[in-house]
C-alpha cells in the first residue's frame, strides 16, 4: 500500500514553483519499507539535470505521446529504416512533463500532486536500474544511454483492440523507448512505482542492445517469426531468457535495497495467480508438456505467455545456485556477459542466435545455458550452475559437458527437488 501524506507533515512545507537545487538532488519519493508499505523517503537523484522536467542522463519524460502499432498502417508497412518506422508508430511525439514541489525547511523536495509523486518514483527508479547494470554488473555507460519514458501515453496495439493499453510499465522496442501506462484495475501499488517491475523493464532495455544490437525490429525476432511455420523453437527460447534472465536481475538489483532482496517481483502491485507463478522463492520444474510446447509450438500462436513459465524456472535455477552475496553478483556477470561476445570459444546469445538465423533448431536451452556457463570461472558456482540446470530445467546433462568451459563432468542432478523427465 501506498502511505499518505499526513495533515502535520504538510504544515511543515514550504511552497517552491521552480526549485534550481544542484546535484545531487535530494527529493521525496514512494519508496518500499521493510513493513511493505510505500512510503516517503527522502533520496538523492544523482543524473537528473532538469528536476521539472524530470530529464537527465538516465531518461527524460514525455507526455501526451500516442503510440499506434498497427499491421494494416501502410506508413508503418513503407517505412524501410527502423528510423522511418519509429516516426510511423509515433503518432503524437508528446512533450516535457511539468513536476510540482514543495521545499521543507531542510531543502528536500516534496512533490506536491500524484503525478509528481509517480514521476519522481519513475525516474529514481530507472536510475537505480540504470546503477546497478553500471555498478554491478559492469555495464559500460556507453551502454546505457539516456532513454525516452513516455507517461500515460495513448498506446494502442490495433491489431488486439482499438483501447488503449491500461496497467504496465514496459520496455517497448519498437520505439526504443518505455512506457508508463495510466492504471485502472491495479489497485496496490502502481507498477512504476515498483522498483523491481522497472529494473525488469530496464532489463529488456540491456538485452535489447547487448543481444540486439540495440535494433527496434531484431533480425532475429523477424527472421524466426517467419521461417517458423507450425513450430519456432528458438523464437520461443529467445523470448524465455529475456523474460527469465529480466527476473533474475531485479532480484539481484533488490539485494541493493534497505528492504532487501526481493524474490517476488510483482507482489507489491499484483494480487493472484500471476503473482504467485513469478516467485522465484517457490520449486518451480520443466515438465514434459512445457518442454514439448518450447521445442515444438509457434509462439505467436500458442507459445506466447509460456516464455513467463519457462523464464521463472531459469530464474530460479540461478538464484539456488548462489550461497552468496558475491556468488550472486558474479553470477549477473556472467549471464550478462553472456548476451554478446565474439569470442570464438564462448559465443554470447548474440552471436549464436545470428548464426541460427536459418534453422532455429541451433539455438535450443541448451545452447543458451552453456553461453551463460561459459561466461562462470569460478569452479564451484559453475558447477552449482550446471546442477541446477540439469534439475530445473531438466537439460540432460550430455547436454552440458564436453567443453574446456562446459560443465564440469562431476555434474548431477539435484536428488528431491525435480522429478527427472528425462530418458
């Protein structure tokens, strides 16, 4: 939940239009405490350089913007640059929010509407997505570089329904760009205030660039789309690491928090089944029928939503692989380092999944756990990786040795925690 403002707090304040602090800035915002409430909290944001704005080096927020993304738009059909077909989706281009403070007596500022609120939130939460892939995970900032974040946008995929897209905070290639979409069923706390929703989004954003060349349209999105026929095995692969390598690091990116790490990314917004299905904390197992609808099923039209099962159990399998705070850190290393690498030995997921772009059947679970195995130096953690591989995500172990940087061939299955589906 969402903790108010009390009346005495307010009487504290004092009234500031256009605050010029410099940075860092010290400012308010709905941070989650140790009683899982959002409350406010006193933060410093380091990149902002336009606190009004909400612009700096990490994002700059716009409003007002429509995005239209629709088969039948024949500019989007003629566009033949990403560039031409950006201009396509984006209807309405939106323009610079205008926040509203107060200043304490202390000089911290204290937004002073919602919209405020939920902005500053965004941004503080971007940046310390955007810290932890720096910090962390040692992603260069050259990387990273400043984003659009479009707020409340009119987003409207045409060919689902002529309403706008309501509840979601994403990651949206297409425009390179993310959304804060307006709320209307989510009645916990809104998803861009959940800092590990948006450390997920800013998580698509590093594979997006790492894996695809930071492309709006990845080649291998569209090539396995329409090579797949009945079946798109890699399609659907590729769409299970995104999702379940984007858990796994606003998990680790929580570890960061005052509240701890937090295994649960939805649960602060999201009552229900969805919730419970993305706990990384539960035993989650491959079964026969997941496994056979990854090899064999067309994601556009069966597979998809299944890409959220499978990445839960990859997730999960990394997170019990760590017993400690510099095994779990190491280990976003190494997956992250996995996602491009042009060593011959040890391709990234770049690499490997540009070379099946013709037969999707060389891109499989297996390849990609070893481009994450590959990228492990240290003996025992590679070796806890690769057990916990064998018994999550049931990929047979002949699978995953052979190699200088394979699994070690001491390798075996977790005994009592996945009934083996294998032969």
């Amino acid at each position: 939940m969402v903790r108010k403002l009390t009346a005495a707090a307010l009487a504290t304040l004092v009234v500031s239009c256009a605050p010029e602090p410099q940075k860092p800035v010290k400012v308010r915002a709905l941070v989650l405490s140790g009683n899982s409430e959002y409350v406010p909290t006193e933060v410093e944001l380091q990149t902002i350089t336009d606190i009004v704005a909400l612009e700096g080096q990490v994002a700059k927020m716009r409003g007002g913007a429509r995005v239209v993304l629709d088969s039948n738009d024949p500019e989007a059909n003629a566009a033949k640059t990403e560039e031409a077909f950006l201009r396509a989706l984006l209807k309405e281009e939106g323009r610079p929010v205008t926040a509203h403070y107060i200043t304490d007596d202390q000089g911290v500022l204290w937004p002073a509407d919602f919209h405020t609120w939920n902005l500053v939130t965004t941004y503080y939460n971007l940046e310390r997505a955007w810290d932890y892939f720096n910090k962390v995970v040692d992603v260069k900032q050259a990387e990273l570089p400043q984003m659009t974040a479009y707020y409340f946008p009119e987003f409207i995929i045409a060919d689902t329904s002529d309403e706008p897209m309501r509840d979601n905070a994403i990651f949206f290639a297409p425009t390179q760009s993310f959304m804060v979409l307006p709320f209307e069923t989510i009645t916990k706390a809104p998803l861009a205030i959940n800092a590990s929703v948006l450390t997920h989004e800013y998580a698509h954003m590093v594979f997006n660039r790492r894996v695809y060349n930071g492309r709006s349209l990845p080649e291998p999105i569209s090539a396995w789309s329409l090579s797949g026929g009945t079946y798109t095995p890699a399609l659907n692969v590729i769409k299970s690491l995104d999702e379940g390598l984007a858990d796994y690091h606003a998990y680790v990116a929580s570890c960061r928090s005052t509240f701890g790490c937090n295994k649960r990314v939805l649960y602060t917004s999201i009552d229900g089944q969805s919730e419970s299905d993305r706990d990384l904390s539960k035993t989650t197992c491959m079964s026969r029928e997941l496994r056979e609808l990854l090899e064999t099923a067309n994601y556009n039209s069966v597979f998809s939503g299944r890409e959220y099962q499978v990445g839960t159990i990859l997730a999960s399998a990394l997170v019990n692989a760590e017993q400690s705070a510099a095994d779990r850190e190491t280990l976003a290393r190494a997956v992250t380092a996995a996602y491009s690498d042009t060593t011959t030995t040890k391709p990234g997921f770049n690499q490997l999944a540009h070379a099946a772009l013709n037969d999707q059947r060389a891109f499989t679970l297996a390849v990609a756990a070893k481009a994450i195995i590959r990228h492990i130096s240290e003996f025992n953690l590679k070796q806890r990786v690769c057990s916990q591989f064998a018994t999550r995500l049931q990929i047979p172990i002949e699978d995953l040795v052979g190699g200088v940087d394979d699994c070690p061939d001491s390798t075996t299955t977790i005994v009592g925690v996945c009934e083996s589906i294998n032969p």
